[in-house]
C-alpha cells in the first residue's frame, strides 16, 4: 500500500494494529452518538440555543467545556476540522465563557439517559472498564495533547457509568489530538484535511467538509493545496491524496496501540465484543438523528484497507 508522504508506517505487531482501529469505532462511537441526540438538544435548547442551531452548537459547547477560558482561538485549533465562524458564533452568544459547563452537565445527563433507554446493558460494561482505563489515561503522556489533557484535568463523575464513558471519551480524544498532530505535520490546514477524509470516505464530493461549516474560502483554499502538491487534480483527489490519508489513519492507530496494551489484549479484545452490539444500536441512533455520512469514525467505509 502507498503512504503518499507519510514515509513508511509499520507496526511490529499487526494483530495488535488491527486491534487498535477495530477497538477505535467503539471508542468513537460510545461518545459520539450524543452529539445528535434529541435527550440532549432538548437540553441545550433549554439553556438558549436556538432550535436550528441547538446540535452542533451544542455539540461545540459541551466538548470545548475544558478549554472554553482559554477562548475560540483556543478551541478552533483544538477542533481542528468545525468551522471557525460557528466556534466564534458561539462564544459570542454565549458571552460567559463559564456557561459552557452547563452544556457539558447536560450533555453528561443525556448520556446516562440515552444509555439506559437504548442500550441497558452497555453502562455495566462502561461501569466495569473505567476503573482500569483511568489507570491507563493517568499515564498517558499529555505533551502536544492539550484538549485530552484539559479534559483529563476535569473532575470526575462519581456515577460508575458516566465515569466510564467519560474515561472512553479522555481516550478519544487522546486519540484525536493525535491524529491532528499528524494532519498538521503532513502540513493540512482543516479545508484540505477534510477533503482528503471525505475521499478516502467514497462521500459525494466536498460533503463532509460541508457538513462541518467550512467555508467556501477555506474549501477553495483547501482544493488549491491539494493540486500544488499533488494531492488533487481537476478531476478530484488523487490516489497519492487517498494514500497520504490512510498512511495518517494506519499512524493514528498505530500511536494508540500502547493504550491497549496497557490494558491488556485479552481486556481489550473482550471490550470489543462486549461494545460492538450496543455501539450498533447508537450508530443506527446516529442514522435517525443525523444522516448515515454523519460519524464517519464509527464507519467502514474508506478506499483503502
């Protein structure tokens, strides 16, 4: 397989590579169907979101909690890939930059509600794994990681189940942090990063980046790159784009095997399939609410493997 300019990326251990992006759409998915849920857009509506805007809005506020003080600056490069213009957008309605804790205590009760409803008996897994796993994120270095190590930082749930979830959601974005270190390393700013991803995705053109409030500007900007190095051409991106962008997933999770390896193989492997039914169900939660583009992490489908 290519690795477009990524240079060679390999693994000592395969079974242990494969074990780390199978483990990542659990992962992924165990927090990311909140972000469309209506338990929780009803809530950030409660606290003043207009209705149209209440999701993503919403989405933004509870995740950018930790970081929020630090302003949208700060969390427009955290993000990496949600538009700029609806992170500035809602700092300023926000005004108290304190107020996006509120979203992410309600965010946390729409969790607890929406795993009792949909998937009863995924919290006593959560339950279970979360001691352990905030063993291992305790020692997880934190350097060029400032969202993971924000979030880290954060008091912790005192219920069993949020704990867990919450000890999934520090691992997750860990890995985030990470992947965006190698974005930004390939020298991706967040418009051509997105349709790099959209292509290794086979999504209709420009739809993902659409999805995520990129400007036209930055969309062109993005395109323009591409073609300059290669990346792209007339006709769209090029297998060296589609190369580039699997080299920085196969990274990514290449990065993160130490995660599971200090959980354990066996723990891990049993957490896959203890996770994998009930991630189903929220994924297929994912595609009522949102639309079967939207978490991408949680899906398959990609042009190279």
């Amino acid at each position: 397989m290519g690795r477009g300019t990524m240079g060679d990326v390999t693994s000592d251990n395969s079974d242990l590579l494969a074990l780390s992006a199978r483990v990542s759409r659990s992962v992924q998915t165990t927090v990311g169907w909140i972000f469309w849920d209506p338990g929780a857009v009803a809530r950030y509506e409660s606290l003043g979101l207009p209705e149209q805007f209440a999701s993503p809005l919403g989405y933004i506020a509870a995740r950018a909690a930790p970081i929020a003080a630090a302003g949208p600056d700060a969390v427009i490069g955290a993000f990496g890939s949600i538009s700029p213009l609806g992170i500035r957008g809602l700092f300023e309605f926000l005004g108290d930059r304190s107020r996006f804790f509120d979203f992410a205590a309600a965010r946390d009760a729409a969790v607890l509600e929406g795993l009792s409803t949909y998937t009863p008996t995924y919290g006593p897994v959560l339950a279970a794994l979360g001691p352990k796993l905030w063993e291992v994120v305790d020692d997880l270095s934190g350097t060029g990681r400032v969202l993971f190590s924000a979030l880290r930082a954060q008091p912790r749930p005192q219920d069993p189940v949020l704990s867990g979830w919450h000890a999934i959601n520090a691992v997750r974005e860990w890995r985030g942090d990470t992947h965006w270190a190698l974005v930004a390393t390939n020298g991706l700013d967040h418009g051509a990063a997105s349709i790099l991803h959209n292509a290794w995705l086979g999504y209709e053109a420009d739809w993902l980046p659409k999805s995520r409030g990129t400007s036209e500007a930055d969309l062109a900007r993005g395109w323009s790159d591409l073609r300059r190095r290669g990346l792209a051409d007339d006709q769209g991106v090029t297998s060296a784009g589609i190369d580039l962008r699997e080299a920085i997933e196969v990274a990514t999770d290449e990065l993160c095997i130490p995660i599971w390896r200090a959980v354990g193989v066996d723990e891990t492997l049993t957490f896959c399939q203890q996770a994998e039914p009930p991630c189903e169900v929220l994924l297929g939660r994912v595609d009522v609410t949102a639309g079967v583009n939207y978490q991408p992490g949680s899906r398959t489908r990609r042009l190279r493997s």
